[in-house]
C-alpha cells in the first residue's frame, strides 16, 4: 500500500522522466539491443524474413500499406480521396 500520493505532476517534476520511460529503461534497452545485435548475424536474420514467394510478397506489401493507413489515422481500405 502506498503512503504517499503520487499525482501526475510529481513526476512531471521527477528529472529521472524523460517522456514515457527513464533513463535506467533507456540504458536496459539500449544494452539488450546491443547484446542481439552482437549475438546474432543481422544480415542473415533480414534475409530469413525476405518474403519467399510473389504472393507473400504481396502480402506483405498490404499489410504495410493497412499499418500506414492506420498510422495516419485512415481505416484500412480508404483510398486517400476519401480523407
């Protein structure tokens, strides 16, 4: 059970906070991309999930385009004209 109240100003004001996460995070993440990296041959793992065929390829590539769409906050399948 907490003790304190903890409102969100409080960490606004926290130096430790940088945006979301804190600098301990960022260090943890950084390390642990750079041990996967270190362990493992980059170059083979892209060739590994290249597409195998023309059809997944295509798969692929609409997949990319649903997750853009949806980045830019359109639903699947709306063409631009209809923003």
């Amino acid at each position: 059970m907490f003790t304190e109240d903890h409102s969100v100003s409080d960490t606004k004001q926290d130096p430790r906070v940088q945006g979301e996460g804190d600098y301990r995070s960022a260090r943890r993440h950084r390390r642990d991309v750079e041990e996967f990296i270190d362990e493992n041959d980059i170059d083979e793992l892209g060739r590994d999930a290249a597409p195998k065929s023309a059809a997944e390829h295509r798969e692929m590539l609409e997949a990319e385009s649903k997750g853009r769409a949806r980045a830019k906050g359109r639903k699947p399948g709306n063409s631009r004209s209809e923003r």
